[in-house]
C-alpha cells in the first residue's frame, strides 16, 4: 500500500470527499484523512489517502498533480514517513524562526 499526500485542498473538503474523489477515478483507496487544526476545526487544506493493493501511485499522482478543485490546484505526491521528515522540527526547515508565530505581539503586521 502508497501513502499519498494531497495538498492545496478546498478547506471543505471532508475525508469522505477526498476518499470519493479517489474512487470516482478508478482506484481503490484504503483511507483518506484530512488534516484539521487543532484550534479551530477548520480543514488545513491538505490531508493523506492510502492506496488499496494494485493501485498504481505513480499513476495517481500524475492523474492528480495539478488538478484545479474549486480554484484551487492539488499537490500530490508520495508522503513521507515523519521520520525523513526531521520529527519534532516544526519550523519547515527554518531555523531561528517561528512558523506559526508566537501570538503575543511583536513587529508583526496583520
């Protein structure tokens, strides 16, 4: 089985969503997971399928990659397991910087 990432999502895309619109194209997904913030609820625009057995990856990634949802374009590709990730480092490779920020103030213009 292939983990895919998808990624630039419509924020109301739903797991079942994602799952169907894997299926209406032929292929036979084991699951699908939308990624949602903590804080909010809300969908962070990206999320996970997990192919069946005899799903071609490759395929799907090529069938997918570039596709426009509701204004929107996919990105999709193998996902990475958390470890070749650098688990724990949460500031996409940014050393010294917040990727979220703190929340409490500073030089930051809204």
């Amino acid at each position: 089985m292939t983990k895919l990432y998808v990624g630039g999502l419509p924020y109301t895309t739903t797991d079942e969503s994602l799952l169907e619109l894997f299926t209406k194209k032929g292929y036979n997904p084991v699951s699908a997971r939308i990624i949602i913030e903590r804080e909010t609820g809300r969908s962070r625009g990206f999320g996970f399928v997990e192919l069946g057995p005899g799903d071609d990856a490759a395929r799907a990634i090529l069938e997918f990659n570039g596709l426009r949802i509701e204004g929107r374009t996919l990105q999709v590709n193998e996902a990475r397991s958390q470890e070749s990730r650098g688990r724990g480092d949460r500031s996409g490779g940014r050393r010294g910087s917040s990727a979220r920020g703190s929340g409490r103030g500073g030089d930051r213009n809204y």
